[in-house]
C-alpha cells in the first residue's frame, strides 16, 4: 500500500519532469483531487516541494549511495528515489516507511525489476547520518560550487545572485538569500480594491497594503477567494503592479494594458484598481491556456476587461501612442520565485537567457511605442539577474532617447505598508531574505511629451 500524500507526491513530481508542469498549480488540485485530510495534505505539500527545491543536493546524495550518476537512473525510478531521500534526510519519517513506500512506488510504476535496487540505495542511504552525507556532497568543492552543492542552487544561479546583490553593495547577503530560497513561503493573499477588505480575510501582509497573511489551509475554500474577491499573490507581486497603478493619481478614460498578462494575477489586482479611478484595462497573452486564465481571474468583474490572443510585440506596435498606463511583466528566467516555483531553478539554464533578453528587449520596445507621451510604463521581471533588469533598462535608454526612468523607490515608499529600505537608485529589486516577497524587479518609465 501506497499512502494517499506520497502517491499524490509522487505523481506531481512526475508531471513536472515529464511534462513541464508547474508544481504550485498542480499540487493543489491533485490534493483536492485526492480528498487528503489537513495533516496529509501538509506532508504531500512538504515532500513535493522539498524534493524539488533540494533536487540538485539529493540526486548527489543518489549518485552517490548508487554508485552510478543519475543520468542512468530510469526517470520513473530516480523520481521514487528523491521522495525517499528527502524523506529521510529532510523529513521527520521512520526510514523504514521511507524505505518501503519509496520501493512501492517504484513497483507500482511498473519497474519492478528495479526495486531492488531502489531498496538498496535508500538503505545505503538511510545508514548515514544527513550531516554525514552533507560532508561527502560538498566534499572538495569549494567557493560558488560549494554554496551551490548546498543549497541545492546551479553554479550559475548561484553566480547570477550573487552579481545582482553586488550591484547594490550587499555581496554579503548571499547566503541568506539562498536559505530564504529554500524556506517555503507564507501564502500571502491580495484583497482586490472595491471588492474585499483585508481585514475580512485575515492578518495584513507584511509589504503591500492589500496583502493578507493566509490564514492556513486550502486557500480557494475561503469564500472571498471561492468569488474572485481575493486571490493568491505574492506580495511583490502586487507591489509591482500597485507602483503602476498608484504613481499618480488616476484620471477618468485612461486606457491602460496589461501586455503580457497570464496567468491573470496582476490583472485583476490592475482592473479592480482602474474600476476605482475610472480607467479602462485591456490585457494581452501570446497563449491560448493562459489567456483563459486571465479570462478567468477577470471574471468577477462587470464588465470584464478585454483579453486580447496574440503576439505581444506585435499587439503593442499596432497600438501606437494609445495607452496611458502600460504593465510589462516580461518573461524571464523566474529566479526571483524560487521559493515558490522551487522546480525553475533546474528548468533554466545559461545558453536560455540571450533569446529570453531578446524577447525582453523587443517586447521593451514595442510598449514603449504602445505608450502615450507622458504616460507610465512599468518594466517588471521575476529575477534579479542584471541582464534581465539594470541591464535591459539601461540598453532601452540609448536606443529611445526620449525614454526617461522614474523614481520607482520613492512610488514605491508612498504605496508599501511599511519601509522597504531600498537602495538610492531608479529601480526597486525586492529580495526574499529582506522583503518576504519574491525577489521582483520593478523600474517605471515614462517618454517624454
């Protein structure tokens, strides 16, 4: 027998590695799915981001104890493998129902042949110590490498945060940073204005001043969220739209866009704050499932913003000069959710960052020639990898001369809920290890009129 939390583990773990699913909007439906109780639930939620975030460290552990890299471990088996050792590395569970479960689950895979092996290496496993088995993973390495073995981060991500916290003097943070990427994140929730209070919905957020703390369990079973009055959001999140929507006041019939708006989160926090001061919405996304999303999230509103299908550049350059306010959360390497998507740091690699900077870079252009002079463009990434952001800014600059920064700290001073203490700079990078929110960077800008 199979418990009903590992197999629900076990089959979100293989989604995500055989079909590029994402774990945070798989695992609550498949919990649902699977009517696991509040304790199961926890544990299900627990192993399945603890063996994806500290994938790297366990398969070194695995190769290791198997004597064989991971590589030429069947997917279906080395998956088993990483539940049973975050389980009796990580996880407060008896080795043997580590052990046994992990061998069942390999059976029921259909790779019997293999279970003895799966046997073998998890109690080779299990007759170690974890602080035994961290001196023989981090053994010889030394500097970034060492850090990365870890924290179970890639080399290069680790290399990546340490660049961007030394453009703002704080090369020392690193490895706060890392552990705050491996501490799984308060749910926070955002009451959308003129729809939900926040005090209704629970304890304020630490940041935003429409953020609440959830208040635990499953989220959608709250009734505010079950109608779309609230919704899941990390709080940088919401920050990054709300210096967007509240860097100056609203005048009645401005048009704003949401330009790359799936899956629909900063958008309906944008459309409740258009509907307050009188201005109208539009959103765009490139993908068919994730502009019905931002259908979806939109919904609770009457009418509901329109979401325009189709290529992003190319909806902005046909739409020149219309738009008063304009969101560009443009699409990135996700570095700054790592807490959250603990399953991007290992989907990303170096060789994929020149087209996504290009994409970046195009998109840039294209809603700088969507915006109406004097109007207010929001650069928004979920990392903090300079290219993606000082970088990506300061290239914009030269090629529009007539592109300007705004002071987005200061915006930002006048819409958080308490002191951010950001750096003296243009541009705002929030930071997991400071801010308790996903490390977004956040730069406004206007053209000139």
């Amino acid at each position: 027998m199979i418990s009903p939390a590992r197999r629900v583990a076990y089959d979100v773990l293989r989604a995500v590695h055989a079909s590029d699913a994402y774990a945070n909007l798989l695992l609550p439906s498949r919990i649902r799915d699977a009517g696991l109780s509040a304790a199961d639930a926890a544990f299900a939620t627990e192993l399945t981001y603890g063996a994806l975030r500290m994938q790297g460290y366990d398969d070194r552990v695995i190769a290791l104890a198997a004597r064989r890299p991971v590589a030429r471990i069947d997917p279906e088996v080395l998956d088993a493998l990483r539940l049973g050792v975050r389980q009796l590395l990580g996880m407060r569970v008896p080795a043997h129902a580590a052990v046994d479960e992990a061998v069942s689950l390999v059976i029921a895979a259909r790779k019997r042949s293999a279970s003895g092996f799966a046997n073998g290496v998890l109690r080779a496993v299990s007759r170690s110590t974890s602080e035994e088995w961290r001196a023989r993973v981090v053994d010889g390495l030394v500097g970034d490498a060492l850090l990365a073995a870890d924290t179970a981060h890639p080399e290069w991500v680790v290399e990546a945060l340490r660049d961007a916290l030394a453009a703002e003097g704080a090369e020392a943070e690193l490895a706060d940073l890392l552990a705050a990427d491996n501490r799984p994140p308060r749910v926070a929730l955002v009451a959308l204005p003129g729809l939900a209070d926040p005090a209704d919905l629970g304890e304020p957020g630490a940041v935003s001043p429409v953020a609440v703390a959830s208040p635990g369990g499953d989220p959608a079973a709250l009734p505010l969220v079950a109608a779309g009055r609230a919704r899941v959001q990390d709080e940088g999140s919401q920050l990054a739209a709300l210096a967007m929507s509240r860097a100056r006041p609203v005048a009645p019939g401005e048009r704003w866009l949401d330009l790359c708006a799936g899956p629909g989160g900063k958008a309906a926090l944008l459309a409740a704050e258009a509907r307050i001061g009188g201005a109208v919405l539009e959103a765009n996304e490139l993908v068919p499932a994730r502009a019905g999303l931002v259908r979806r999230a939109l919904e609770v509103f009457d009418p509901a913003p329109v979401v325009h299908e189709g290529d992003g550049v190319a909806f902005a350059r046909g739409h020149a000069g219309v738009f008063d306010r304009i969101l560009l959360d443009a699409p990135c390497t996700g570095l700054g959710a790592l807490r959250r998507r603990p399953e991007a740091r290992w989907r990303k690699q170096p060789s994929d960052l020149a087209a996504l900077t290009a994409l970046q870079a195009e998109l840039l252009d294209a809603a700088v020639v969507a915006l109406k002079p004097g109007g207010i463009l929001a650069y928004v990434t979920c990392s903090p990898h300079l290219g993606e952001t000082r970088d990506q800014v300061a290239v914009a600059l030269v090629r529009h001369p007539g592109l300007r920064t705004l002071d987005t700290p200061a915006v930002l001073a006048d819409v958080a809920s308490r002191d951010l203490g950001l750096p003296a700079a243009t541009s705002a990078q929030l930071w997991p290890h400071r801010h308790g929110t996903d490390a977004m960077f956040i730069q406004l800008l206007t053209v000139d009129a």
